[in-house]
C-alpha cells in the first residue's frame, strides 16, 4: 500500500512538472473517442449502431484538428475555444449526421471555465453553448427539439458549471493556504515582540537594581573612608551598609537571571577553568579511550596566565580529540608544552594515517582553536606531516592581549570537531 502511495505521488509530480505531455495525452484520449464516436450513427436501431456508417476524411480532419488544439488549451484557452468552437461549426452545418467534434469545445469551454473569472465564464459560456446549439438545431437532420441536439446544450452547459466548481475549490484552497501562512507569519512576528519586550523589561529591571545598589555602596563606601581614622565605629556603620546592599544587589540579580533560566538547564559550573594544572587528567582519559599518548612538558612554574592557560589546554584537548576520531587505527600521539622567554608553544602530534583531519574550513574544531590563539595575540598552524601523521602548533604569548575568556562562552566551541 506504501509502495502504491509512493508511486502515485510520484506521479503527480511529474505530471505538475510536464503538463504539456499531460494535456498531449488528454488530447490523444479525446481524439480517440471522438474517432470511436464517428462510426456511430445515433439514428440506427439497438445493436447495430456501431459501424454503421463512415466518417469521411474531411470530418477526419476536423477531429485531428481538434484533438491537435486541446494540447494548448492551458496556454491559450480562449484561442483553443474559438478555434475547437470553430470546427464544431462547421461540422455541424455539413455533416449528416454530425460527428462528435464537440467534444473538443467540451474540453475547451472546461478549460475556459476553470482558468478564469466566474463572470467571463459565463459570458463566454453562454455564447458558445447558444451557438452550438442554434447551430444544431438550425442545421441537423433530426428535428429542432431532438436529443442529439439537447445533448450538445446539455454537455456546453455541464463544462462550464465543473470549470467553475474546480476553479471555485482551487481559489477556496489557495485562500485556506495564504490564510494558515499569514498566521503562520503573525505568530512569529508575535513571538519575536513579545521576546523583545521581554528582553527590555529585564534589561530595565537589571538596570534598576545594580543602578540603585551600586550607587548606595559607592556612597556608603565613601562615608566609610572618611571617617575611617577618626570614628571608626561609624566606617564599620557605613561597611555594614556597603554589605547589606552588595547581598540585596545580588539577591535580586538572582532573582531576575533566574527568570532566563528553563527548569532543565543544568546548573551553573562552579569549578575553576581549566587549565595546564590538569593536563594529566585529561591525557589519562585520552589514554583510557585507547589512544597512547606521550607528554612532555618544561617545568610548568611560574604559571601562564589564565586566559593563556586555558587556551593551551584547550589547543591541547582538541587536538588530542581530532587525533582520537580522525587518525585511525594504531595511532599514537605526542603532546609538548615549552616556555621559549616570553611565549609558551603548545605541540601535537600524531603518526596516524586516517586522514581525516580537516584543514580547508570544512571544519569547526580547528577553525576554534585558531580563533582562540589569535584573539590571544598568538599563532596557530596545523596540517600533515612529511612522512604521515598530523601536527598542531601554537604560539602563545605569555602576556595575553585579551581579557580571560569566559568558559561558558566558548564551551560549545571545544567539543566540535575538524
């Protein structure tokens, strides 16, 4: 049943893709009855009407010609019309009986009907189902008031009503379609104010509460360093002051954050940054994830700067990562860390063959770590190896340039890779 359903959408697109081969194959189905229709004579008793006369070769012709139209009739419906219109004319002022080339304006008058407005169908419906059928009764062998010619007013009138119901539902569609996409739109736009409103009214919240404390611990404070030497009882008033204050600002500093914060966000990390300090935790992980590594380093004392050591460790966990997922089976990886007079250079290397690692951007992991060295004021080059393998190289000035970067700021950066 899948397999059907798939099948016929499949289907259907192509057809929406190729309406011209659609309406061919509508025009070779109406030429075929039409042809069919010819050798029946509506006169002739039950049983033996079919055969029981031939069409002639110039009706041949006209039913050809008709047929032929209706595979533009998407592009021209009115020319197809007039021209199918046309034909059915003169078919039926000189033949004896008439041939069923009305079908063609059926089609045509159907087409009309549905790609246009309500009142041009009618108005145009009217005409053609007046002419065709004056036409018949005025020309045709059977008397005015027979069925064949009936039928004709019948089928004209039937075409123009099914054009205008399926125009109809294909307009009520479309408007049910732009009506959810408005709304769809509007909900956005809602959304998108009422978080901008939002956004403002804890900005102005914020901005009342640290405006207020601060201020009265800047004048609390002040008071405190006045009369410290000479009524110290007052300086510890005013420090109490300055205390009682700092624990308001921050009290209600936590209730507003805390209003940002969902019910499944985890907790606030409480640890210091990382840093070179635990470089051996980390590579003990590396090496119970089954990758051997080997690490050198000069004496770690005095420590880098923390903006620096962070940086260096995080180089240092990426690569190892990269060599992880990347190098392949087998592979072994080296890590040195040395102090140079006023820079540390941080090395990773690796003999793996896996060639996975990512050098041309593709990548975020390196791109990172290259981002991280340099707004340090440091540089970072990575690339293969002569002779197989990987290698990572920074160079990190002691003396930052930056401020220390705040780890939950660029956490999402460490755990992506080349």
């Amino acid at each position: 049943m899948t397999t059907l359903g798939t099948g016929v959408l499949r289907a259907r697109h192509w057809l929406r893709g190729h309406r011209l081969a659609l309406d061919a194959a509508l025009a070779l189905a109406v030429l075929v009855a039409m042809i069919i229709g010819s050798f029946l004579h509506p006169g002739a008793p039950d049983g033996a009407a079919l055969g029981s006369r031939d069409p002639r070769p110039s009706s041949v012709l006209m039913m050809v010609l008709g047929a032929v139209a209706l595979v533009w009739r998407r592009r021209s419906p009115m020319a197809v019309l007039a021209v199918t219109a046309g034909l059915t004319i003169v078919e039926l002022m000189i033949s004896d009986p008439p041939i069923p080339v009305v079908m063609s304006s059926v089609i045509a008058l159907y087409t009309v009907a549905s790609r246009t407005d309500r009142p041009t169908t009618w108005r145009v419906g009217l005409l053609t189902t007046a002419a065709l059928t004056a036409t018949a009764m005025c020309f045709g062998e059977p008397p005015w008031y027979s069925q064949e010619n009936f039928g004709v007013f019948a089928w004209t009138g039937l075409a123009c009503a099914a054009g205008d119901a399926v125009r109809s539902r294909r307009a009520f569609v479309d408007a049910i379609r732009e009506r959810a996409e408005r709304a769809e739109r509007t909900r956005e736009e809602e959304a998108r104010r009422r978080v901008a409103e939002e956004r403002l009214r804890i900005a102005r919240d914020l901005h009342d509460v640290v405006a207020h404390h601060i201020a009265l611990v800047n004048v609390q404070a002040g008071v405190a360093a006045h009369v410290m030497d000479r009524r110290p009882d007052q300086a510890k008033e005013a420090l109490a002051h300055v205390r009682e204050a700092s624990r308001s600002a921050l009290d209600e500093l936590r209730a507003t954050v805390g209003l940002l914060r969902q019910s499944g966000d985890p907790a606030a990390p409480t640890e210091p940054a990382p840093g070179l300090a635990v470089l051996d935790e980390l590579v003990d992980t590396v090496r119970r994830a089954g990758l051997p590594v080997e690490v050198a380093c000069t004496d770690r004392r005095p420590p880098l700067p923390a903006a620096v050591d962070l940086a260096a460790y995080r180089v240092i966990q990426e690569a190892l990562t990269n060599v992880r997922k990347h190098a392949g089976p087998g592979a072994k990886a080296e890590v040195s860390v040395v102090r140079v007079g006023v820079t540390a250079e941080i090395t990773v290397i690796d003999n793996g063959t896996g060639g996975g690692h990512n050098t041309d951007g593709g990548g975020h992991g390196l791109l990172g770590m290259r981002e991280r060295v340099t707004a340090l004021g440091g540089t970072l080059s990575a690339g293969p190896r002569y002779g197989g393998g990987f290698r990572v190289h920074a160079i990190l000035p002691v003396e930052a340039r930056t401020a220390e970067p705040q780890e939950p700021g660029t956490a999402g950066r460490t755990g992506e890779n080349a």
